[in-house]
C-alpha cells in the first residue's frame, strides 16, 4: 500500500542547436549564435521541469499532455505549458514543495541568466523562487552538450499531497 504525502519526480530533456532559432531557457531569450530547434520554442529547462512534475505524480510526460503533432502548440511558449503542468497538480490535490535543475550546455555562459531564469519558471508554476534551483555546467567538452550540437536539462521535484 503505499503511502500518502511526499513524491518525487525526475525529469530530463534534450535539445538540438539549430541555426536560425531563439536560444530560450527557462523563460530567457539568451543571446547567441544558434537556439535550440523544438515544435514550441524548445525550452529544455521548462521542458525537464513539467517531467519532474508529471512523474511525481505519476502524470505521464509533456509529450504526451502536449503532442508536437498538435499545431496548437507550434512555437508555444514553455512557461506557458509548464503553468499549466502545475495547475494540473494542484487540481489533483498536489502542492509543489521543492524544485532543483541542472543545465548541462557548453555555451552560451548561462550563469548571468540564473536568477531570472529561476524568477520566470517560479511565477509560470505560481510557486515562491527559494523553491526553486537553477545550475548549469558545462561537460567539459564531452559528448554532445561539450560538442555544442544541444543542450540538455534535468530537474527534481518534490511534491506533497496537500487534501
Ligand atoms: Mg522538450
């Protein structure tokens, strides 16, 4: 039987580069030399985000809620999405407790971004930014984030049972 209160989820996501693209993270318009391709605006962050969301209530995923085969959802805007991931928890009776991420991108330097990134992603979820984290690394020029071919995000996320 298992046991109400406490989930957690685990969410991860890949994006390619691509000429000719926006470069959004978490929200941000980052300036750079190429941006991510994706059916919405390709928001890796966002995008791991909504998956440790969905998975710790056992919610399937953000491909499945949102299809890249759906128009509706052409160039969408990932924050948009993710708000409403979180509303569909919180209908479901779930409060998000805790969020942690981590960029793994070789460039641009996503650490001047940090704090609006975290900003944009807590108001999208209508949570308080403490509960949020936003890291990023590089890969030390390993595999395809250090070759500069995408960017890859994860994300965890706590949630509790709130009635
Ligand atoms: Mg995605």
């Amino acid at each position: 039987m298992s046991k109400p209160g406490l989930r957690i989820g685990l969410g991860y996501d890949v994006h390619a580069f691509a000429p000719n693209r926006k470069l959004i993270l978490g929200g941000v318009d980052i300036p750079h030399t190429q941006g991510l391709l994706g059916h919405s605006d390709a928001d890796v962050l966002a995008h791991a985000v909504a998956d440790a969301l969905l998975g710790a209530i056992r919610g399937g995923d953000i491909g499945k809620l949102f299809p890249d085969t759906d128009p509706a959802y052409k160039g969408a805007d990932s924050l948009v999405l993710l708000g409403a991931v979180a509303d569909l928890l919180r209908e479901g009776g779930w409060e998000i407790v805790d969020i942690d991420c981590v960029i793994a991108a070789q460039a641009p330097k996503l650490s001047p971004h940090r704090e609006a990134m975290r900003e944009n992603l807590a108001r999208a979820m209508k949570i308080d930014v403490d509960n949020i984290g936003v890291k990023a690394t590089t890969t030390e020029r390993l595999g395809f984030e250090g070759r500069e071919e995408g960017i890859s995000a994860q994300a965890v996320a706590l949630v509790e049972r709130c009635c």
